[in-house]
C-alpha cells in the first residue's frame, strides 16, 4: 500500500510515532477510570494497605450494594434524583430551544441580531454569578428543596448552548421544504413539526443528549438550593459523602462508577453529531 | 436572503399581513426563551448588580443596608482578590496551554485511520463528559498521600523517596489541580481539532504532495493556517469556561491550602458558602462579568476579523 511519494519521516510518523501516541493517549485517558474501578470492588483492607494493593482478589460488589442502599448516603435515591432532574431539564430545554432556534433560524425580525449575541454572551457567564441572586430568588418563592429550583436553575446553562447550536441545525435545512409545505395548507407549525424536526431530528438529539449530561453533572446549584439528603444528585450526594465523616474511597468509588456509566453510554451514542454540532457552531462563532 | 423570499412571494398574497404574520410567529416562538432566561438569567444578573451595593451578611442581617459603591473598595484593596485574579491566570493559562497542546496531537492521531479507531476516540474523549465532582473525586484518590496511586508509581519507579502530600503542599497544589483539568479538558480540543482535520479537503494535501511537499510542510502550510479559525474559537471558549470553572478547584482544594489555588470563582463561593457574606460575594461575581465582558468583546473583534479573511 506504500505509496512511491512518501519519505522516510512519514512512514516514521505511520508507524512507531502512531502507535506509541495512541499507547500514552489511551493510557492517560483510560489509567484513572481503571484505577477507580479497581478501587470500587476492593474491600477496606485492599484499599488502605501498603503497599497499596493493584488488583483486587476478589470481584466484591459489597461497596456498590453499601452505596445504593446506605441510609447517610443512599445512592438509589440520588440516582433518582439525577435521573428525573436531568430528564425534564433536557425535555424542556429541547421544546424551548426547538421553538427559539427555529424562530431565529427563519425569521428575520428586529433584535435578531441581539437575540444571537445574548445567546452567545450568555455561554460566558460564570455560574457563581447566580448562585446568591438565584439563591435568593427560590427561597422567596417557596423552592428550596425542590426539583423544580433545579430544572429550573439548569435551563441558565442548557439554553444558551441548545438555541445556539439548533439555530445552525436549521439553517442548514433548505427553506423551500416548508414553504412548499406551507403552500399546500400546512401552517408554520404544522410545517416545523412535520417536515423540519424529522430532518433535524440528528441534531436534536444531540442537543437534548447535551442538555442531559450537562444537567447531570451539574454540582454548585444542586448543593446550594437543596439542604435535605433526599433532594440531592448525584454530584451534590458524592460531595456530601466526602464531606461527611473520613472519606470512604471505597463506597465513593462505586458512586463515582455509578455516576459515571449513564452519561458514558449516552456520550457514545452521542459523539459524532456533537463533533458536527460543535464544528458548525463554531464555525459560524 | 429575506428580501429575496418577500420579491419572490406570489403577488396574489398582501405582502404585510405575511410579514406581520411572520413576525408574530417569531416572536410567539421566543416566548419561552425570554421566560427561561430572564428568570435565570436576566433577572439574578440584576439582582445580582443591585446585590453588591448592599452590606448583606446572612448572619449579621442587623447590619443589612445600602452601601454605595463600599464592597467595591473593598475589592480594590482585597489582596486575597488580586492573588485570586492571578491564580486564576495560571490556571487558565497552564490548563489550555496544555489542553491545547495535548488535544491538537490526539486530534492528529484519532484523525489516522486504523483498527478500532472509533473505541480509541471514545475512550480518549470520555473524561470531558463525566461530571467535574467525578473527575475531582478520581484524582483525589490518586493524590492521596498515603495509598494514592501517583506516590506510589513515583516510589517504586524510584523517582522519589518520600510521600508527597499534593494538594497539601502549597508549591504543589496548583500544578495539581492543573494537572485533572488538563485530562478533563484536553478532550475538548480533540473533539473540535478533530472535526476541523476532518474538514480539510484531502485534494489539498494530494496536490501538496504531488508539488513535493513534506509532512512538515503540508502540516504547516495547509492544516495550521486551515484550523487557524477553530483553533481560535475553541480556545477563547476553552479560556472563558476554565476562568469560571469552579467545581474542580471546589471539591479537590477548596482553594486551599493557604489560597494557593485560590481563583477567583471559587473566592466568590467561599464568600457565599463560607463567610455568609451575599454583597461581597455578588460584588465579586460582577467584577468576575465584567472581565468576561472586555475578553469577549475582544474575542468577537477577532473572530469578526477571521469571518472577513475566510
């Protein structure tokens, strides 16, 4: 397969620079997952010996079992938690975002301009800049320890980047699908359900899978507008067991395992329209 | 593009009512939006502004009132502020660096092709999506002084004696902190150097190579200067997101030991969390914004630039 045009540095680089990269990249990326994995299914002797102990010597799911059903840190219920907050936080930032990018894709009003820059200065904020007002704002209504302070707190994040990326979604769609829709009877909305949301349908996916991970990851709001153990996420529920008594590495690395498998399914799933999304995004940036 | 669509529209159809309708629609369609964000958003960074002109210690509310411009002063002659200020360009600047550096080589790798190429990139990207407190926790344990795992790589490859305590040494904590952002971030610039190599025309390199090109050569001459508006946009994305970026520096240090790895963000938390203390810690957020405000004005003049150059 060797091509007459290629030199000596290029078959060096094919070859032994490849593979030695490839070697220390996976090996970096991977080497503290395994390590934390190991360390989720070692008992308490393994973990605090020296010198310390590789590989376990039996596969124990005592330290998961302990974390899912522990009444201080019950995971089972943080796993709950997580998975509703996030879940209606990407339903409604994806009905939101439909509607606002589609809009701004299509229609040229006045303020569409500042409507773009708002979205993208928006991306800029720091969270910590909402954390007292939004503090502040659900306690005088009534929302501390609540699912919706969450969601609601979430969408800050989720919006911005979601209305961004649809918008170049839908520009991408050639108008006259719609217009010959719209033609032929169908309204505007008839005609974003019907003919642009099945060709977008990719690129919302994406988006909603992002508003998703992103949500789950989601650590300062969660611990500071909830104060009861059974409102916590994940995130907050894996803070407040180290914050608790002496770090119990084994339970928290079985919550850390925990924590980290949905949004690692979802992001392989997720990989190659957020790779797109990104780059069209950026493009347009 | 408008103005071509109204030309175009059939004469039997008022041309105002479409329009107007249009807008309406428009309009109606942003109604959410606006709801979301100016709750989330707009609103708290008002309240956020009129915040910092109070003295507001939760656990002083006999001293609660107005202020003036008094949490700014105080600001300006915060030294625990101005060393914040410089921590936070450390870590913003030794984590892109990095990030950028190590991310464009794993770009250039996942962008060969060879076996198992797809479970190669999704392993290397995996540790930008796991949440922060994860990624935190992980390296936690392997700092741990006693049974962490980097002590005892380095001991047993005879590096050093003596057990380090890294996030407890304050000459070690911030290039430790450094360290998990730049694994946690690195994969962002893969993923987005890596749909830009994936852009390139191939034509360009065959015509390069047929004009006698080295890979140097055609790295330089071709991907460099084609990557040069991706390059740009993540990084300043990548440089305003580890500048508020709190939770790592949170969860691991707390900013400790002794303010080491004390940024900004996280100074603003502990005002809030710690000291109680809303006004100043809102005052911070909105000297936070403000710094953000001027890199981003910056940052849009020069991508207006690449936009005319391209």
């Amino acid at each position: 397969m060797r091509t007459p045009g290629r030199g000596l540095a290029e078959r060096v680089l094919g070859g032994p620079v490849l593979w030695t990269g490839l070697g220390a990249l996976t090996l970096f990326a991977m080497a503290p997952f395994v390590w934390v994995l190991l360390a989720s299914f070692k008992t308490r002797a393994e973990l605090y010996a020296t010198p310390i102990v590789y590989l376990p010597t039996a596969l124990s799911f005592a330290n998961y079992v302990e974390a899912w059903t522990s009444r201080l840190t019950p995971f089972s219920r943080f796993f709950a938690n997580s998975l509703w907050v996030s879940s209606v936080t990407m339903v409604a930032t994806t009905v939101v975002s439909i509607l606002a990018g589609y809009a701004l894709a299509r229609f040229r009003f006045a303020g569409r301009q500042t409507f773009l820059l708002v979205f993208l200065a928006t991306q800029m904020f720091p969270a910590v800049l909402l954390i007292a007002p939004l503090l502040s704002q659900w306690y005088a209504l009534g929302l501390i320890d609540t699912y919706q302070a969450l969601i609601y707190s979430n969408f800050s994040f989720t919006v911005p980047f979601t209305v961004w990326m649809l918008v170049g979604y839908f520009e991408s769609i050639p108008r006259e699908l719609e217009e010959s829709a719209m033609l032929d009877g169908c309204t505007n909305f008839g005609a974003l359900c019907r003919i642009i949301l099945p060709l977008a349908a990719p690129g919302v996916a994406a988006t909603a899978i992002f508003a998703f991970v992103a949500s789950w990851s989601e650590l300062l709001f969660a611990i500071t507008f909830t104060s009861q153990t059974e409102m916590r996420t994940l995130s907050a529920g894996l803070l407040f067991m180290v914050g608790q008594y002496e770090i119990q590495w084994g339970q928290l690395s079985a919550g850390v395992i925990i924590s980290t498998i949905p949004v690692a399914i979802l992001f392989t799933y997720l990989q190659r329209h957020l790779i797109q999304g990104l780059s069209a995004g950026a493009v347009k940036g | 593009m408008a103005r071509e669509a109204t030309l175009v529209a059939p004469a039997a159809r008022p041309l105002l009512s479409r329009r107007a309708r249009e807008l309406l629609t428009g309009y109606l369609y942003l109604i959410p939006v606006i709801l979301a964000l100016g709750c989330t958003v707009l609103f708290p960074i008002l309240k956020a502004m009129h915040m910092s002109l109070y003295n507001h210690v939760l656990i002083r509310p006999q001293e609660y009132g107005y202020v003036g411009l008094a949490n700014y002063a105080r600001l300006l002659h915060d030294e625990t502020f101005w060393l914040s200020l410089w921590n936070s360009f450390l870590w913003v600047f030794g984590s892109v660096s990095f990030q950028f550096l190590g991310g464009f080589a794993a770009a250039l790798l996942l962008h060969q092709s060879f076996r198992g190429r797809a479970l190669v990139r999704t392993i290397t990207l995996l540790p930008w999506i796991i949440p922060g407190v994860v990624v935190a926790l992980i390296w936690e344990f392997i700092y741990q002084p006693n049974y962490g795992l980097l002590n005892d790589i380095l001991s047993r490859t005879g590096v050093m004696t003596e057990r380090v305590a890294w996030l407890a040494n304050p000459g070690l904590a911030m290039p430790a902190v450094i360290v998990t952002n730049i694994w946690r971030g690195m994969p962002f610039f893969a993923i987005m150097l890596l749909a830009g190599l994936q852009a390139i025309p191939g034509e360009l390199y065959e015509a390069a190579r047929v004009d006698g090109a080295s890979v140097f050569q055609r790295f330089c001459f071709i991907t460099l200067p084609m990557l040069k508006p991706i390059i740009v946009v993540a990084t300043a994305t990548r440089i305003v997101w580890t500048f508020n970026y709190a939770d790592l520096i949170f969860v691991m240090t707390s900013g400790g030991p002794a303010n080491a790895t004390q940024i900004t963000s996280t100074y603003t938390l502990l005002q809030a969390y710690s000291n109680l203390d809303f006004g100043y810690a809102a005052t911070l957020s909105v000297a936070l914004l403000l710094i953000m405000l001027v890199f981003t004005v910056f940052y849009l003049r020069i991508t207006r630039g690449l936009e005319g150059v391209a």
